[in-house]
C-alpha cells in the first residue's frame, strides 16, 4: 500500500555537500611587510620608514577560515556601507546575524547583500542607498541568511 503525502510548502533549501571554505591544504601564510607609522595625508614624515612586523593578510581578515567565504558584489544598494560594484566581501558564517549587521542571504533563489535591521518588532534587509527599498522580512519570504559581512576589499 502505498503511503499518501501531503503537499510540501516550496521551500528553498541549500545543502552543501562539501565546505564553500575549506582548502585542499592550508594555505601558507603569505607575510607582507607592515609599517609602523601611519600614512599623513598632509606631509610625509621621513621618520616613520621602518617596519613594524610582517602581516598575514588571511591572519589579519580571516578570523574562522573554516566558516569563511569569499563572494563579489554587483548592483549599488549597498553604497552607504562603503560596498561598491565589483568588491569582494569577506563573509563569515559562523558569526550571528544580529540587527545592524550587514548579511548575505539567498532571498527567493537569489543572494543579495544587506544591512539585518529590526524596528519595531518587524525584521528588514535594508539597503544603504537612498534609491533602493528596504525589503520586509515576512513568513511567505524564501530567505536563508548565509552569513556576516566581516571586510570589504574594495580596488582603488
């Protein structure tokens, strides 16, 4: 006999059956020398030429390698947080999405990056670009928040 099943909600649901961030090997550290001083805007001082210490950038950007990931920006909705078209987001998935924070999240089928905010009881993803809505956050909303915003690294 066979069982008979009640129609399913259309949910998305992402598994991932290998980590997004975990290398074949860990990478070796690449250091880079860091100055001491800090860049004058205004007139340069001859005196702060000497160097501090080597810097590990994925020591310095990275704090849970194993909950981290890489993911590139497109649009302009984000522009009042410093994030442009074309920058790369550090995004770590082990760090709780709490009001203020800025999340990416898959919103019906499609990532989208913006700013978790709470107000008045009700929950938004906030655009910081005064030309782009806010979207509320309701029941019938497909969306599953992939993880924080840590750093942005933005080309000049």
């Amino acid at each position: 006999m066979q069982e008979k099943r009640e129609p399913k909600e259309n949910k998305m649901l992402i598994v991932f059956t290998t980590p997004l961030t975990t290398p074949k090997k860990e990478p070796r550290p690449l250091t880079l020398p860091l100055f001491a001083g800090k860049v004058t805007a205004g007139f340069p001082s001859p005196a702060d030429d000497y160097i501090e210490k080597n810097l590990d950038l994925n020591e310095f950007l990275i704090q849970n390698p194993a909950a981290t990931f890489f993911v590139r920006t497109q649009g302009e909705s984000m522009l009042g947080a410093g994030i442009h078209p074309n920058d790369i987001l550090i995004v770590d998935r082990s760090l709780e999405a709490v009001p203020g924070k800025i999340v990416i999240c898959a919103l019906n089928s499609e990532l989208t990056v913006k700013r978790l905010a709470k107000t008045n009881g009700i929950w938004q993803l906030k655009a910081e670009n005064p030309n782009c809505a806010d979207i509320v956050i309701h029941d019938e909303l497909d969306m599953v928040i992939w993880g924080v915003v840590t750093n942005v690294i933005h080309a000049l």
